[in-house]
C-alpha cells in the first residue's frame, strides 16, 4: 500500500463513537496520523495570521495535555518548528537542553521522552503544524521522515478540501476550526482582553501575566483563563504570589 492508501485507511478506521462531527476532524486526522507513523500520539495546531496558537485535534487526552503544557510556559519542539517552518527532533535530552521549562512539565506530567515537530503547509486559516510523541527516545531515529512529511501534506490536503466543500464565513472560518480545544483556547484570548481593560496592559503582557500565574501554580494557561472568565479568579491575583 502507499502512504496514501495507508493513511486513508487509518482514517477509515477511526470510528470511535463521538468523533463523526466535522469540527473533529482534526482529532480523527490526528489519531490517522498517529496509527500511519506509529508513534505513540499525534497533536495538530494552528498559528493563525494573528500570531494565536490553536489546538486543532489530539489523538489522546495525553497529547492534549502536552500542548497544553507547550503554550504554558511558551517554549517547545512544535512552536520552533512553527517559527522556522523546519521539523525539530528532539529527544530527552534535547527538550532539557533547548526548553527546561518545558522539558520539566512534559516529563513530570507526561510519559513522552522526545517530540517530533513538521511544520504543514499554509492552510487556509494560517500555518500548521503535527506533533509526534514518543514515550521512549530510541524510536525516533526510527520514523521515515519522508513518510511523516507526505503524511503532513495529506493532513493539509483533507482539512483544505474540508473547507472547500463546506460553506462558512470569512469571520468563523471553516468547522474544523471550531473543535473543543479550539475552543477552550479561545478562552484564553478573551481572557487576555479583559485583563488588558482591567489591568490596563497590552496583549502580550496579559498572556505574559496568565503564563506566569500558571506555571506558578502548577497549572495550565487554558484553566487559568477559564477561572478568570467563571470569576472564580480575579485579575488582580495575577499579579500576586501565584504569578510566581
């Protein structure tokens, strides 16, 4: 079989129940990817033209919690590989050497022990890219990266042609774009606008806030964010002992 073959057949097989709606394609492309390479998970995101990274789709609460930990603290495999448009290999060592903050909460939180990042070619809604997690460092070596990169051109081509058959507006972009990560990401942002009105701070300086008073408190930017929307937290706490 050809990659292609290979991959449409994985995408196939993704029929566990709940994962038919259109805004989960990425989760079900994600799960293909993750079965066509075998490697232990596969995580797709987005930077839009605003400079906002997105999660489109995991294959495991596992890889959600991994990019989760990766927009924290601002620093990974899979926003190099976005700022370079090159793939980054990065085993064990690597991730403490290049992103100690990083490589920290991923190993403590996670079982992964190296990342693989591709970046994808330009999608309609801004610049993709696929993390690979392996749990153990010595499959690496192992992955035919021109397989994983045709596998990044077929990701790209399905959410494409997704948007080309499907009617949406310029303003909510295409239904993939509206998954249950994305949206909880979302948050964040609206967060970061009303902190800039309360605190009176520009956006990076909001997220720069969120950033810190989560890693202080050992939790996410998309939970921070969250419990400052619900009101559960005020913005003046993160100026306080939590933002570390």
């Amino acid at each position: 079989m050809t990659i292609a073959e290979r991959f449409a057949a994985a995408l196939d097989g993704v029929s566990e129940p709940g994962l038919a709606g259109p805004e989960l394609l990425p989760v079900r492309l994600a799960r293909a990817c993750a079965r066509t390479l075998a490697v232990d998970d596969a995580g797709l995101s987005l930077m839009n033209p605003g400079g906002q990274r997105m999660p489109l789709g995991a294959s495991s609460a596992n890889a959600e919690v991994a990019e989760r930990l990766q927009f924290t603290v601002g620093e990974g495999p899979c926003i190099a590989a976005h700022e370079s448009l090159q793939p980054v290999f990065a085993v064990e060592e690597d991730l403490r050497r290049r992103w100690p903050a990083f490589a920290d909460q991923l190993l403590r939180s996670t079982t992964y022990r190296a990342v693989v990042a591709l970046p994808l070619q330009p999608a309609l809604a801004g610049q993709g890219a696929i993390d690979l997690y392996f749990e153990r460092p010595g499959e690496v070596p192992r992955l035919d990266v021109f397989e994983a990169l045709a596998v990044g051109e077929l990701v790209s081509s399905a959410l494409s042609d997704a948007a080309v058959w499907s009617s949406w507006s310029a303003a909510d972009g295409p239904e993939w774009l509206h998954g249950p990560q994305t949206h909880r990401r979302a948050a964040v942002w609206e967060a970061m606008g009303r902190l800039g009105v309360e605190l009176e701070v520009d956006a990076p300086a909001a997220l720069d806030l969120i950033r810190a008073y989560a890693y202080g408190s050992g939790r996410s930017v998309d939970d921070v964010a969250a419990d400052l929307l619900a009101d559960r937290l005020r913005p003046d706490e993160l100026r306080g002992p939590g933002a570390g």
